[in-house]
C-alpha cells in the first residue's frame, strides 16, 4: 500500500533510513510500512492516501488486448501484429 508521507512540522528533518536521505517537506509516495507507522503514532509524519496521479493507472476495458492487430489488418497474418 502507498501512502503520501510529509514531515508533521514544517521544517522537521525526518531520516528516511530506507533511501538513506531526509524526508523532503511536500513528502513522498511510499510503501506504508512498521517505520512509517510508528513515526506517525508519535506525531512525527503525516500520511494521506497518495494523488491520483501516483495511482497505477488502470486499463480500461475499451483497450485492445496486448496481442491485438492492427485495424483492418489480417488476424492470421503474425507480421501485421502490433509489438509493444
């Protein structure tokens, strides 16, 4: 699980001990895990559930399979496949 993780204070310097750097003030999308929980129960971070745009995308069901052809192309003909 993700989760948008800032410094509770403005200002605050938070170790982030997995990337070996500081918390930077806007905060960072980052796998929720036991340090971050614990920083939290002790005031020290805020986390937030992250913006939609650092959400994977989702496929929408009008897409083409990834082994779809062309339009108009032969399904039987394997050069006029699309390569992704």
């Amino acid at each position: 699980m993700k989760k948008l993780i800032k410094p509770a204070v403005p200002g605050a310097v938070i170790p982030d001990v997995e990337r070996g750097r500081d918390l930077p003030p806007d905060g960072l999308v980052l796998d929720w895990t036991p340090h971050w929980a614990l920083m939290e129960r002790r005031g020290d971070i805020v986390a937030e559930d992250p913006p939609a745009a650092f959400l994977p995308a989702e496929v929408s069901p009008s897409e083409p399979p990834a082994d779809a052809t062309e339009p108009g192309a032969d399904p039987g003909d394997k050069a006029t496949r699309i390569r992704r």
